[in-house]
C-alpha cells in the first residue's frame, strides 16, 4: 500500500482507541485517558488507511507564539514510506506561525532536521519503584488559589503561557511549592500516567528547589511507579537513579522557528509535564 492513497483527517474522539493501540505497539505507556487529555488541548491529524487508523499527529498550541508537535506514531507495517514525514508537515501547518517543539527519537532526528528542525538539548527518562526519601520541610503542596502564579512561573521558563494545560493538570493532579516570604519562587507537578504517576513539570531557579520538590513528591510515594523526564543540562539523573528511578529512553529536544537565542531567565525547567507538552 502507497502512501499516496492513505488519507489524512482530522483527529477526532472516534480515532482514540486505535491511537491507543498504536501507542501501546510502539512500547508506549499511554492510557486511553493520556491521549484524551493531550487530544482535549491540541489538534490532531489521523492517517487512514480506509478506516483504519495507521499513523497519528498533535499539535498543541500555548498561546499565539508556541507549539509543541507530539504522538507521531506511524503503523509497524507503514513505516519507511514517508508517512511520519507527512504527518510532521500537517502537524507544523497546524501550528501556522508558531514556533515549534518537539522530542525526537533516534530514528525521528533525520525526518526532522529535514524539516527545519534544531537540536537544543538531551532528554532523560527515568522511572521506577521508588525508594524512601524524606521529605524536606520548607515545600509544601499548592492550593486553588495559587494557580495563576504557577502559570506565570512556568511562563517565565517555558517562554509561553500553558495556562490551559496548568488547569488541566490541577484538576487531574497536585503541585508541591516552594515559597519565599508568601511568593511561590518553584514548583513541581504531580499526575496518573501510564503504568503510575508522572512528575513535571518542575520548575526552579536551581537544582537544590528541583530536588526538594522532587524528594516532597516522591517521599509520599514509596514503593509507587513514578516516572520524570529531566532536561539533560543539569545534573538530576545520577540522583534519581539513586532513589530507584532508573534510566530508561530519552529522547532530543528539537525546535523549528522562533525567536532563536533567548535571554537567560531566573528559572528553568527541570522536568517535562511529559515529552508531549514539554
């Protein structure tokens, strides 16, 4: 079968259950709920083979600016035909003039870079039983009210406004914070994903906050299935191994337009909100 007769549509709720299936053939962990929360924020694109789902794109918008391009998963049986490519480009149309993120696999950088897009930095993967921790004492877990000014934090190190995606991720799960004198200066998220939970994003101004919020995280969570994906320019990954979170798939960190070089911030981002939403 030819590509050239596989038609692309939107992604809609019907598609869900054959997007699961092709994730879970690819070694992804992804509930049916995972990609329904992802779906629910983006814009998609199936490629049908009749009616057949046998590839997937997102695009999911953070205001005018940004984009992340996620869930590109071509059929076993349809790949090295082109298709990935065609979805990737249906993806970035959908994105118009935003600038574009995404997480490379090894097999995904030629396709991409062919596409306009740049590395920028590793992404590690960890996961596992966790480990005892202790929790420090100066985090503590988020309220309603905090919302907005966990937005705006991430903002300053995402350089875009996630505001829909934070409002997701209070209602399906919890932020622990770190405050100065009343004012929320990191944060760390925490959500049902996959096999467990998955923490991130993470966000700080350096990665003595990240561990705290890490440590207050996974103190509560002893002997639980925890995932996080951390920015391989800092130094977590021998750390998180220590607590039982072994290293496992990463991925690169692309980027396609934008404002290139950007001023340095008060915070980074140490961990994703998952390799989808950055």
């Amino acid at each position: 079968m030819q590509t050239d007769i596989i038609e692309l549509a939107p992604f809609e709720a019907r598609h869900l259950e054959e997007a699961v299936a092709l994730s879970h053939a690819a070694g992804w962990p992804h509930r049916k709920k995972d990609w329904a929360m992802v779906w629910a924020l983006s814009e998609g694109r199936v490629a049908l083979a009749g009616d057949r789902v046998v590839g997937t794109a997102m695009m999911t918008p953070f205001g005018e600016t940004c984009a992340t391009v996620n869930l590109i998963i071509v059929d076993q049986k349809m790949r090295g035909r082109g298709l990935g490519r065609r979805l990737t480009t249906a993806a970035i149309d959908l994105a118009d003039d935003r600038e574009c993120r995404l997480v490379a696999t090894t097999d995904g950088l030629p396709v991409y870079e062919k596409l306009g897009f740049r590395r920028t930095h590793e992404i590690r993967q960890h996961q596992g039983l966790v480990a005892p921790i202790q929790a420090p004492r100066d985090v503590e877990w988020a309220d309603g009210k905090d919302l907005k000014s966990l937005v705006d934090l991430d903002a300053a190190a995402f350089a875009a406004d996630r505001g829909d995606l934070f409002a997701v991720l209070a209602s399906e799960g919890q932020f622990a914070v770190i405050r100065d004198q009343g004012r929320i200066v990191a944060f760390a998220a925490v959500r049902p994903f996959g096999r467990g939970e998955v923490v991130g994003p993470a966000v700080g101004q350096n990665e003595d906050q990240a561990r705290a919020l890490i440590s207050f995280i996974l103190a509560s969570r002893k002997d639980q299935f925890v995932r996080i994906d951390v920015a391989g320019q800092n130094d977590l990954s021998p750390w998180l191994e220590s607590l039982g979170l072994g290293a496992v798939d990463g991925g690169i960190a692309m980027t396609r337009g934008g404002p290139g070089q950007r001023e340095p911030a008060t915070v980074q981002t140490f961990a994703l909100a998952s390799q989808a939403l950055g």
